[in-house]
C-alpha cells in the first residue's frame, strides 16, 4: 500500500454567497406571506355555548358577519343588522351566493367540497335574516355552516 506523505486537508468553504441566499429567502417569505386583516364592520356579541368545537382547517373556512354597523360606519348604514362579507357591507343578502361562490372559486378544485362557511352572528338578530342566509347559502350548495360561539367561562373573564 502505498500512502502520501502529508495529511489531506479539506478545503475551506466559501461564504461570499451566503448573505445572498439569505436576502433572496427574506424576499421569498415577504413576497408569499399574506396578512389577513379585516376590518370589523360589525358588532358581533356571540351567544353562548356549552358545546363547542375548534375547526381545523382555517384556510377552508369563509366568514360571515351579521351584525349592527360599529359606531365608524352607522352614519351611513344605520343601525340595523347588516352583514359583512370580508371587508365590505353586503347591500342585498343574496349577494351572499355570489361571494360564496368567489370563495370556493379561488380553492383547488380538490378543497371545494371541504370549504366550511363561519357564521358570526350577534345574539340580538332576528332569525329571519339568518334563514335567508341559509337559504342563499343552500343556492350556493354551501352545507357545511359553523356557528361561532363562547363558552361561558369567555363571557365571564370580559
């Protein structure tokens, strides 16, 4: 066997590029990452609950918000119960079936059966608003509907 004299040393590894995989992932997650902020339009006090469960997959989930204008928007809504879709005041509540369909349409196809509406809902509304959302929501073969609540430990802490 024949061995050479002199270790073998490994040679250095360059770190000129680094800072430029670094900034290039910053850039990435700043590009890809969404911040989700809705303004609240409505005043939602939620009704209480003894049973209740967390949903699991938030991405599939769309809200809906019935509810009296906050204070900022009742000079030009008024007081009466109004619902909220995402960031703007539904006029009419059949436009509820349009958003619902834009919801599912921006979901893969695979994930268009799974997509769960939240209802968040002021305990003072009537029922027949939210009858007429179910109704329109059953147009739009949205069947998977969440009521958001608290328990009764929540309501007591505020």
């Amino acid at each position: 066997m024949i061995r050479k004299k002199g270790g073998k040393s490994l040679p250095k590894i360059s770190t000129a590029s680094l800072p430029d995989i670094v900034f290039m992932l910053l850039f990435f997650f700043m590009v890809v990452t969404v911040m989700r902020d809705t303004d609240q339009m409505v005043e939602v006090s939620y009704p209480k609950a003894t049973e209740l469960q967390k949903l699991e997959k938030k991405s599939l989930v769309s809200h809906l918000s019935v509810g009296p204008p906050t204070a900022k928007w009742q000079t030009k809504f008024g007081t009466a119960p109004r619902i909220q879709l995402n960031d703007r005041i539904a006029t009419d509540v059949k436009e509820v079936r349009t958003f619902i369909q834009n919801e599912r349409g921006k979901l893969k196809e695979a994930l268009q059966g799974k997509m769960t509406t939240s209802l968040k809902v002021d305990e003072g509304v009537k029922m027949g608003i939210i009858s007429e959302i179910k109704t329109e929501l059953r147009k739009a073969s949205a069947l998977k509907i969440n009521y958001s609540a608290r328990t009764n430990e929540e309501l007591s802490d505020q």
